[in-house]
C-alpha cells in the first residue's frame, strides 16, 4: 500500500474482496492497508458489527448488506453517516479483477 501511495498519490480507493471483513476481520485489512485505511473500502458482508469496528478503526467506508431499519440506526450515529455502503461500487474497467466484464461481484 505504501508503494501505491507513492505511485498515485490520494487518487485511489482500496476494495477489498466480497465479504473480506466478516471472513478475515477487521485487524487483517488494517494490516494489509497499514496506514491508509481511510483510502479504502472494506466489505462486511452482512455485519452490521464488523462494519461498525471497521469505521471505528477509521476504515474509509464499510459495505454491509442490512435491512433499512439497520441501515437507519448505523446512519443515525453521526461518525458513521454517509460511510456505510449497501451494494458494492462499481470497479472502473482496467482496475476490474473479475476475469470476465459479465461476471457478477
């Protein structure tokens, strides 16, 4: 991540791969991301608690997949407001790691 950091600058999100948080932690994106956890984007599957240590731990933003009434009680705490993703984003095309442009994230 530092050499990334040096190559492109702040011009850049890290996404990690579907679901990364709840199957690997929180503790093991930090350690990948060292200190540039806010420049990426973490995927909590459906932990409405692993997205919320994320965001704690100052993960840029959390994708979890919850219900409306979870997504309004995580966006009523200020510091989690407008962080918290429920769809994946879209990966531009020559970031994009799936083998093929039709395969489904």
């Amino acid at each position: 991540m530092d050499r990334i950091v040096r190559l492109k600058g702040k011009h850049f999100l890290a996404l990690s791969v579907e679901s990364a948080g709840s199957s690997f932690g929180v503790p093991w994106w930090l350690n990948i991301m060292n200190d540039h956890a806010g420049l990426s984007i973490l995927d909590c599957g459906d932990s409405p608690a692993v997205a919320r240590q994320a965001l704690d731990a100052r993960v840029g933003w959390a994708i979890c997949r919850v219900n409306a009434a979870q997504f309004r009680t995580l966006e009523s705490y200020d510091q989690y407001r407008g962080r918290i993703l429920t769809l994946r984003p879209p990966s531009s095309h020559h970031d994009n790691l799936r083998e093929h442009p039709h395969d489904s994230l």
